[in-house]
C-alpha cells in the first residue's frame, strides 16, 4: 500500500530527469499510472464490502507514536478509487488538452504527487501522516493553481488558496496534538474506541473546534470559500481534479473521518448544519450572478460541499447514505462538466457563456456528456442524480428539529444548482449556432471520451443503482459509525412526499433557467457588494499587516550596530530585573563562601585596573597591552582554582591575540572620539547596570544548591573506561569527542576566512566604485 | 572570594557592553573580546570554585578519593577560548578589510548594507 | 624588521626546545594537564618567535609547506582516528581502543591518542595560517 502511495512521487521525481523525453508523444502512457493504481484498489472491493478492514503499518518515529499507518475501510476505498479512477481519466485528458506545452512534464509531476498525497490523506490512520499528506495536498495545489506562473492573476490565486488551505493545515496540526494529548495515541482506529472519553474532556469544544478550521478551509466553507473560485485559474484538468472532484472533499472527509470519534454531540451536529447549510444556500444563489463558465461551476461546487458538510451534520444513518452517493453524483456530473467546459474553451477560445450556443451541431459526442451531466446534476431521473437528490430530500425530512426550515434551505439550493447544471451543461449545446463559432472544429478523441464516459457512467448507475449499493456505499456507511444492514439503493422509491419535492425542484428550476438567463448586467450588479466580502477584508487585512510589519522592520532594524545591542541590552535589562527582583531573596550565606587571601584581591585588583586601563586609555596599543593583562590576571584566577590546563590556553591564547593586534593595529587609524560626553555617559549607565545585573545574578546562582552529576560520571568514568587522569582532556579527545571534532572544523573554517578574506583582491570595477564615494 | 569574583565578572561584562557600543571598530572587536572573558569566567564561577583540587587523578588511584573541580565546565570554557581566537581573529581581519575598502574607523559611516543607500 | 642579535640566535635554539615541549606537553595530556590544544598553541607560539627573528621567509623554509596543508592534515587524523572503530571492528563512531600493555612514558596508547595529535594539528595550522596571513598583507 505504501508503494502504491509513493507511485505518484516517485513519478514525480523521475520526471524531472526524464521529463524533457516524455514532453512529446509520450505523455500519454502516463495515464497508465492511475489506471494500475485504480486497478490496484478496485481489487480490494470484494473485502473491503464483506467487512475487512485493510491494515499496514510500516514504523517512521516510534518514540513519538508516530508511524506510516495505513487504513483502507469503506470511506477510503470511496476515495481511493475517485482518485484514482478521476486521475485517469485528467492524465489521459491532459495529454491532449496541453498538447506541446512547454511545462508539460512539470504539470504531469505536480499532477503525480498530488496524487500521492490525496491517496496518502484518505488512507492514513496515523493524525501525523495525515497531515504532512493534507499539507503536501495543499503545496501541490498551490503549484498546480500558479501553473500559469507568468499571470499575476494565477500567482495571487495560488498564494490565496495556499494561506487559507495552509492555516487550515496548522489547525489540523493543533488539534492532532490536543487529540493526543487527551487520548495518548496518534492512530484514528485507537480514537475510536476512545469517543466516550473525548466527548467528555473539556478540551472536546476545542479540539472540534480545529478539526472544523481544518475542514472547513480546505472544502472551501462559509467564511472562507473565497479561494476556489480563485483556484479556478488553474488550467481545466486542475479545476476538474483538485478543485472538485476529490482535494476540495478532503475536508469533508476529514469530517465523516472524524464522525465516529467525535459526532453525534449537539455542538458538532448543529454546527455543521448551520455552516453547512449557508454555504450551500449563499453559493448556489451566487452562480445566478456569473457569466464565466468555469466560475458558475465552481460556485456549484461551493454549494455541493455545502450539502455534504450539512448532511455530515444531520448524523442519521439516512444522512450519511445519502452523502456517500452524493460525494459519486457529484464526482461523476461535476468532473464531466468541468472536462467539458475545457473542452468549451479549447476549442472557442472563450467560456463566457452568454456568447455560447448550439455547439452540439459542431461536436455531439461533447454535448451528449454536457447534457447526461446537466440532467444527473438537476436530480432528473433516471440518472444516479435522483438517487442521490431523493435521499438527500428523505434524510432532510425525517430530521428530528426544524424539519420545514431545513427542507426550504435544501430545496433552494437544489433548485439553484438545476439552474448551475443547465447553465453549464446544455446552454452551450442548444440553441443557434453562433456566426463566430461556426469554424470551431470538433475535439480529439482523447479530449472527448473521458467526459462522455463520466456522463455515462452517472446514467448507468442510476439505471442500476444496486451495482454501487453493497460493494461501495454500504462500507462507507459502515465506517461512519452508523449500521448500514438495510442499505438498498433504488431509482423509484414511489410516490411519496419527497417525490412531490423532487417534482417541485425540476420545475421549478427548469422555469428558473428559462425566465433568468446569465448575463454581464447582473455580474456586475453583485459586484458592488464585494466590499463587504470576506475576501476583501483579508485582502485588506493583508495590507495593513504588511505596513506594520514594514513600519517594525524600519524602526528595529536602522543599521546602526549600537542601536541593535542597545535594545537587546535593555531588553535583558528590564526582564532579568523585573523577574529578580520580584521572585529573589538576596540572601548570601557568608559561611558558605570560601576565604580571602591576599592573592585573590592581587589578581582582582589587576584585572580591574586593567580593564579600567584599556576602557579609558586614548592610544590603541595601551589598549591592547591592558587587555593582555586582564587576560593575565584571569590566567591567574584559573591557577587559583583548580583549572592548571585552562591557565595553559589562556595563557597561550592571550599571547597570540596580543600579537594578532599589534599586527594588524599599525594599519588602522588612531582612536577618534565620536561621540558626545552624553551618549558615553548613557551607555555607561546602560552597561554598568547590565554587569551590575550579570554580578547578582551570578551570587544568586550560587546561593542555589548544584547538581554535579555530569561532572562526577566523567570523573568515575576517566580512568575507567577512557585510561585517562586529565579528566578535562578525557572529556574533550574521548567523551566529547565528537564536539571536539566540530569544534576543529570551525577553527579550520575560521582559518580558512582569514586567508580568504586578506587574500582576496577586489575586483577593478568594485574599488573604483567605493573609492569614489 | 565568590564575591570579588562575581565583581569581576560584572566589570568585565560592563566593560565590554560599554566598548561594543562605541562607534570604534576597533573598540568594538575588544569589547567583544572583553565580554567572551566575562562569559568564560561566568561559566567557571557558576560551575562552582573549588581551590587546590584540579580534576587529574592522582598517582596510581584508579578514581577519585577526594573533592575535586568540576571538569565539564572546565571543558566547556577550554574550547571557548580557543574558538573565541577564531572568532578574534577573523574579526580583526574583516576590520581591517573594511577599513582598506570603506577607509572609515567610524561604525555609523559603514550602517548601509544595500547598494542604493 | 629590525631585531637585536640575541633574539635572532637564542630564537634558533629556542625553535626545536619548544617544539619538543609542546609534543611533550600534547603527549601527557591524557594524565596530566597539556593537551593537543595547548600543545599545538605552544608549537605556534615557537614558530612565531622564529618569525619575528629571522623573517617569516625563514621559517616559511623551515615547515617545508604552507601551514594551511596541515588543517586539512589533522582533521584527516581525528576523523580516521573516531572511524578505526567502525571499520575495524564494527563499533560505534569514536569509540575508544586502547593497547593492552602500557608502553613506557605514554601510558596506555589508545586511539583517543590519535585524535589529540590530530587537534594538535589543527590547532598548528590555524594559528599560523591566521599569523602569517596577516603579517604578510599587513
């Protein structure tokens, strides 16, 4: 299973060596890899269907929980083969649609681990993998929507839906921690188990609360549906794959995922609902006011993950029925429009629908799809539309509260998303034939086929919705947490009050498509309220935080190097004192010292003086020769107190800088005095009162008991296990040897700059320019 | 003694603050150099001092009988100071670099990083 | 550079005295204080005297080779010296081997030994890389 997961990235990446070879007539066979896959998982129906649960688990970072496991139940089976079976047809498409492309190798890479992730996404059991599989969806998506990366409209789009599906991301992150946190284990299957416990924490309004910000922005929800229309800069086969068939449902399933461990609470059922139930209402209403073809379906698509997020909510066994078969329907009618529509605009060279007409005189096999779609979109029977719409109608009906108010809102939104259907799938096939159109040439095979067969396909399973019923929809059910003992998917479930629904929805909506026809007038009408959307107050957000962000980097960052220490001295300033002298007790405990002799006050008093010496003096090279003493004077206080091999380097090291500086000293100017006596006498309060500080602090972690261990294992250790006395050479040629080695290295480096740095001639045209300034 | 020493690492921490903000390059490559002593010094103090006890073995005892200094941070402060060399060093050199090129001592003459400016 | 006669003649003598203590000081530093690091300081140190007396040609002529081939040199030591373990007989990283016997003055000779003259090295060749780089361009 995990090779079937790594198959996409491992294309990937050979096609960046092998890509400039398959760029011609190759492309093709690329479609064979989702075939195989699809393949691959179409075998595992007839176990998945009597109840096995597939499971694998390879180990990646025990000690965290965290490992690659992989689960294959019902749910993931739905989307493995959507996956799989929707890729073959966009790869297979693709090769046609971006025949010649320049970038076509890289867009097949991006399509590939795409791939791989949404597969990773929907069989992961582990919350980690989930969501490293969730974030490489959302980068792949943002590659594949910035596709056109020389448009800024594409590149602004892309950033957009990376944000917002990255925010998402980082909450899914959050709640997997929360989630383990209370549970103590990353895997889904053992939360399971552990519902009980996680609906009682008090952290449960939380967690689902993250859970939602991760769904919610991925599949494109009221407030932040904003993106996927912008998505729809990407190029058709993205739009059709990404953007409706399957990455936009990854939050919808992350939410059927999470049902049986956290549903079936108030908080979730009716959030759901409610969120649910607007984005369904707003989007569908909105495809009234769009002209671009791609732009209505996208709106549709809002609206359809609205219904499914809404149906997750009603919790029922009949609700989760009915979403299983909407998430076919509306893979199937979509797909097939969104393919069709590319077809539209490859061939006419626009997808402004108001200009499209009668195009089945020029190309019957697309319109046929165009039209099978519109119909199974519109509920009509007898395509496995109707299926789904009545069981949706009858899961709605039978809901325990506010059963009316819920059958308007999805009544609306059926009769809404008609109209989107007829708009999208049979307004550019009828009619009269445009004068401008009348040379548009009929498709490629490869272009055609993949709609027709989707549009069929939707045909045959509403003809023989039992095909589906066991081996695909009752799992699912299954592996909602509901019984699905009694699922039985039929076309005719008689003349009932949902009937009388459905017939209202068709006419309706049918009367709709004919009384409001698409058109700029309205487009722009709708366009006023942009203002107020909630895209344009995060654009707006954007803004004002890149200003601040800039006015922040101008003020801290000015260039002056006394400026940054200043703050950051400060800084230390006012917290160590804030905290010392509100926790601290400034006791020292005479006693506990050790004497005064008069060698110690010797060496204190010459490093003191010492340093006053080389702080004040006015020549450089008095500077330098103080400075040595107080290295000195710290030579001797290593002497003092038992440090004989730190004595040794410092003394060696003290000899060297000395003369270091003498050397380079010569060459440089005298001392100037730039600043004013305010400024040195700022900074020496600054500085006297951060070594000040340094000195409390330093008395008050002494006062404080010491924990030796380390230092008496090496102790024990030396001769022991290392054959050495010097327990400081032990630690640093044996016990640290390794730090010893880097350490080496970076001398080596330093050396290495040194060399480089004096050595290196400046080039003619640089010198001039600094000698000019 | 923790007393004295203690001054002395507030000096010496003073002392180099104070030099890193002056506009000298010079003064600011001592202060730096001042600070890393005050830093060494600070680690062997709070690793507490232990006098006429060093961390060798003695003679033919195969582990210690008696107190001895704490060697780790021993060990610490001896690759400090001898990578605060390197660090020494090739500050001095890149002073001086700056110095042949932009021919200013002055800091606040050389505070532009980009071109334009 | 100007330099007084007895500088130059007792620099001469004085070049292989420290020498020889340095490597005394690196070879004992497993028992007593010294070191590869100190040692390798106290090495420059003659080196640098030798300079000053008698021009950084002369002692140029006296290495044979640029001191900067011995950085690479050293760390080639240490590292192989943390590496007989792994390939020799299939221990971790820098893990310790010692010889069974003792050997007179030494004590035990143990690949640890190895790395300390391998620093030792190192510490040689950046201290003079870094002097001699800057008293030439200076």
């Amino acid at each position: 299973m995990l090779t079937a997961i790594l198959t996409g990235f491992l294309f990937s990446i050979f096609l960046v060596f092998a890509g400039k070879f398959f760029k011609g007539k190759l492309s093709i066979l690329s479609s064979l890899i989702p075939l195989g896959l699809f393949i691959y998982f179409f075998q595992f129906i007839i176990p998945v269907s009597n109840g096995e649960v597939i499971m694998r688990s390879y180990e990646w970072i025990p000690s965290f929980g965290v490992d690659l496991g992989f689960k294959l139940d019902g749910l993931s089976l739905l989307f493995t083969l959507l996956i799989t079976g929707i890729g073959f047809l966009v790869f297979f498409y693709t090769s046609s649609y971006l025949k010649g492309h320049e970038y076509l190798d890289r867009f097949y890479g991006y399509l590939a681990s795409f791939m791989g992730a949404m597969l990773g996404l929907v069989l992961s059991d582990n919350m980690i993998t989930l969501f490293v599989f969730w974030e490489l969806t959302s980068i792949s998506s943002f590659f594949l929507i910035g596709f056109n990366n020389r448009s800024a409209a594409s590149r602004k789009s892309a950033m957009t839906a990376l944000g917002i599906t990255g925010i998402g991301g980082l909450l899914l992150l959050a709640g997997a921690l929360l989630l383990n946190n209370i549970t103590g284990t990353y895997s889904i299957s053992e939360m399971l188990s552990m519902s009980e416990a996680i609906r009682g924490n008090e952290y449960y309004i939380a967690v689902v609360l993250l859970i939602f910000g991760a769904a919610f922005t991925k599949s494109a929800q009221f407030p932040f549906h904003f993106w996927l229309p912008g998505a729809m800069k990407a190029p058709t086969p993205v739009s059709t794959y990404l953007h409706s068939a399957t990455m936009v449902k990854a939050g919808v399933y992350l939410l059927m995922r999470f049902t049986p461990v956290l549903g079936g609470e108030n908080f979730w059922n009716t959030s759901l609902m409610i969120i649910g139930g607007i984005t369904m209402l707003y989007s569908a209403i909105h495809t009234i006011f769009r002209t671009d073809l791609k732009g209505i379906l996208a709106y549709s698509t809002i609206s359809a993950l609205g219904i499914l997020v809404f149906l997750t909510g009603l919790g029922t066994r009949e609700a989760f029925l009915a979403a299983a078969v909407f998430i076919i329907v509306h893979a199937l009618y979509k797909a097939t429009l969104f393919l069709v529509t590319g077809i539209i605009d490859h061939q006419t060279h626009t997808r402004n629908v108001t200009k499209l007409a009668g195009l089945n005189k020029v190309m019957l096999p697309v319109g046929i799809a165009g039209i099978l779609a519109a119909i199974s979109s519109a509920g009509i029977p007898p395509t496995i539309g109707f299926v789904g719409k009545e069981l949706t109608y009858e899961a709605s009906l039978h809901s325990e509260t506010l059963v009316i108010l819920l059958m308007i809102a999805i009544v609306l939104t059926k009769i809404f998303l008609l109209y989107a259907g007829f708009v999208a799938g049979i307004k550019p096939f009828t009619g009269k034939l445009p004068e401008e159109h009348t040379n548009v040439k009929m498709p490629d095979f490869v272009l055609w086929t993949p709609p027709l067969l989707l549009a069929l396909l939707g045909l045959v399973f509403g003809v023989a919705p039992f095909i589906i019923d066991s081996p695909i929809i009752k799992p699912v059910v299954e592996a909602m947490g509901a019984d699905a003992s009694e699922v039985h998917l039929a076309l005719w479930h008689g003349f009932n009050m949902v009937f009388i629904l459905s017939l209202i929805t068709i006419g309706v909506g049918i009367a709709l498509y004919f009384v409001v026809k698409p058109s700029e007038k309205l487009e722009t009408a709708v366009a006023r309220f942009e203002s107020i959307s909630p895209e344009s107050i995060l654009e707006k957000f954007n803004r004002i935080f890149v200003s601040i962000s800039n006015f922040w980097t101008d003020f801290f960052q000015n260039g002056y190097l006394r400026n940054y220490i200043s703050i950051i001295i400060l800084f230390l300033v006012v917290l160590i004192g804030y905290i010392m002298f509100g926790n601290t007790r400034f006791v020292i405990d005479y006693h506990s010292l050790s004497r005064i002799t008069v060698y110690e006050i010797t060496a204190t008093l010459i490093l003191i003086a010492g340093i006053f010496y080389t702080v004040f003096t006015q020549s450089r090279l008095a500077a330098v020769v103080a400075m040595g003493v107080v290295g000195l004077a710290i030579c001797l206080i290593f002497i003092f107190y038992s440090a004989p091999d730190l004595a040794m380097t410092q003394f060696s090291i003290d000899t060297l800088t000395v003369i270091l500086f003498v050397l380079v000293l010569y060459k440089l100017p005298k001392y100037l005095k730039l600043s004013d006596y305010k400024t040195r006498l700022r900074d020496g309060i600054l500085s006297s009162i951060f070594g000040l500080l340094i000195a409390t602090l330093a008395l008050q972690v002494i006062a404080e008991p010491v924990n030796k261990d380390i230092g008496n294992f090496y102790a024990q250790n030396a001769y022991l296990e290392a054959h050495g006395k010097n327990v400081v050479n032990v630690i640093l040629v044996d016990f640290r040897g390794a730090d010893t080695l880097i350490e080496i290295s970076v001398l080596s480096i330093a050396a290495v700059g040194v060399f480089g740095l004096m050595k290196l001639r400046l080039k003619m045209a640089d010198r001039k320019r600094y000698e000019d300034r | 003694m923790e007393i004295l020493l203690a001054i002395m690492i507030g000096v010496l921490y003073a002392a180099g603050i104070y030099m890193m903000l002056r506009r000298s390059l010079v003064k600011l490559i001592i202060g730096i150099i001042l600070l890393g002593n005050g830093a060494n010094l600070l680690i062997f103090f709070l690793g507490r001092i232990t006098k006429g006890a060093p961390p060798i073995i003695p003679g033919d005892a195969k582990v210690f009988s008696e107190a001895f200094a704490d060697p780790v941070p021993q060990a610490l402060i001896l690759t400090a100071i001898v990578i605060s060399f390197g660090l020494q060093s090739f500050a001095i050199v890149l002073v001086k670099r700056a110095h042949t090129v932009v021919r200013t001592d002055d800091l606040d003459e050389m505070n532009a990083t980009d071109e334009d400016s | 550079m100007r330099t007084t006669i007895i500088l130059k003649t007792a620099s001469n003598y004085l070049l292989p005295v420290l020498l020889l203590f340095s490597i005394f000081i690196l070879l004992r530093g497993h028992y007593l204080p010294g070191g590869g690091f100190v040692g390798g300081l106290i090495a420059s140190i003659a080196f640098i005297l030798h300079s000053f007396a008698n021009g950084l040609k002369k002692t140029k002529d006296i290495l044979l080779m640029h001191p900067g081939f011995l950085i690479p040199f050293g760390l080639s030591i240490s590292f192989l010296s943390g590496l007989a373990p792994v390939a020799l007989f299939d221990l971790p990283f820098m893990t310790g081997l010692w010889s069974h016997d003792p050997v007179a003055i030494l004590g035990n000779i143990g690949s640890a030994l190895f790395f300390d003259i391998g620093v030792y090295f190192v510490v040689v060749g950046v201290t003079l890389t870094i002097i001699f780089t800057i008293s030439e361009s200076a």
